[in-house]
C-alpha cells in the first residue's frame, strides 16, 4: 500500500508561467488537504478537497490559486503565473474520514520560481 | 495571529540525555494536540498526540505533557538518539480539517 504520493518533487518555474503540483492519496482515502510551508515557517493549510469537491478552500490565496480532486486521478493544485512569493514547500495529505488528525503526508513539491 | 507557538528555532542535546521541546499555544477551543517529526526532503510524521482530558501521554521514548492552565504542552525525548535529529512540529486541529501548525522546533542530537 503506497503512502501519499506527489510529484514533481522538485519543480522551478519562472515568474509567470504556470505551476501544477499533484498529489495521489493513499488507497482508499478521499479526502485531500493541501498545506504550503515557507521557510522557517510551519506548514500552512490551504485547501480541503473530497473526490470532485471542494469543502474548505479558506487558506488558498483568492488569485491565482485553484485546487481539484477530481473523480478519476490525482488532486492538483494548480498556481497560474507564479511569483517568486510561490516558492515554497508544498505537502499534500490524505486520510480516510474526514479528520485530519488521521492524515498521511506526502513528500512535499518544493516549488522555486526563478 | 500565530495560534500555536514554537519559540525554540533550535536545540541541541547530547546523545543518551533528555531532549524537551515546548509549545504554546492561545486558543482556549483546542482540545487535542499532535506531535509530528519531520526530516529534511520528507513529509511530516506523526508521532505522537494527546487528548485535552489527558495531561500525559507516553509511548516508548516520547512523551507529551499537557498543561491546560499555561496552555503548554512539551515532548520529551529519553533518551534522545541520533535518529531523532529532525524538525519537530506541535499542532493543533481547528476544526475538522484545518490543523493549525507551529513554526517547529530543529532538535540536533550531538554524538
């Protein structure tokens, strides 16, 4: 039973191009959260996904931030014309209810724009 | 508005001996709280929790202790071990979903 997965690892974009990060839950879990930590900083929640829908999306940047689950693959999280403010680590979780005490973590994208 | 507060950066322990890392928090609503371990390149572990009905809660080498009063909570490592060289981070959950994090503590094990 693979753990969470995300991918790319690492990824480097320039300051205006687009950003997707993905995230494979654990097998048999439908629930999604996506954090975002920068340096020296704790992990930060953005957004909270079920299998095609978004629950809690009230740590997402208004703009230029979007995020899906949708039925069939994996969660994206999607950064339209990145800064160099987007860099940072970005984990995905997963767990089987919806309580984040149980969540698995991934390894993390670390985002870098250039 | 930091909610869960980690105020050591660093701390550096000698193998074999005690290592304490504290947490603090102010929101009164928290009723449970989470440990978690994190190496550099991975994603955070959990490692250990406790309830707020609870002010100690052991397994194996960790240990939480939760002062509700102070809204302090510390983990203690006995004896550390190079292994547990890691960033560790105490949390909070919110609400069902939303776990408020702090900024996390780097503990060094010296050999």
């Amino acid at each position: 039973n693979a753990g969470v997965m995300q991918n790319p690892r690492h990824l480097v974009r320039r300051r205006g191009q687009e950003a997707r990060l993905r995230c494979s839950p654990m097998k048999g879990h439908s629930h999604v959260y996506w954090y975002r930590q920068l340096p020296e900083e704790g992990l930060k929640f953005m957004v909270y996904l079920q299998k095609e829908n978004i629950i809690d999306e009230s740590g997402m940047p208004k703009e230029r931030f979007s995020a899906e689950f949708p039925k069939e693959g994996p969660s994206i999280l999607r950064i339209q014309q990145v800064v160099r403010g987007d860099s940072a680590a970005y984990f995905c979780a997963s767990s089987p209810t919806g309580q984040n005490t149980e969540a698995f973590f991934g390894q993390g994208t670390r985002l870098t724009v250039v | 508005d930091q909610q869960v507060k980690q105020n050591s950066p660093s701390l550096s322990v000698q193998e074999g001996r005690i290592s304490i890392l504290n947490c603090d928090y102010t929101n009164s609503m928290f009723d449970y709280f989470l440990w978690y371990k994190k190496y550099p390149a991975e994603g955070p572990t959990f490692l250990i929790s406790i309830s707020s009905i609870k002010d100690k809660n052991e397994d194996g080498r960790f240990t939480v202790f939760l002062n509700k009063s102070a809204k302090h909570l510390s983990l203690h490592i006995v004896p550390s071990q190079p292994g547990d060289s890691a960033v560790y981070f105490c949390a909070a959950p919110d609400s069902n979903y939303q776990l408020i994090w702090g900024a996390g503590t780097k503990l060094i094990i010296k050999p």
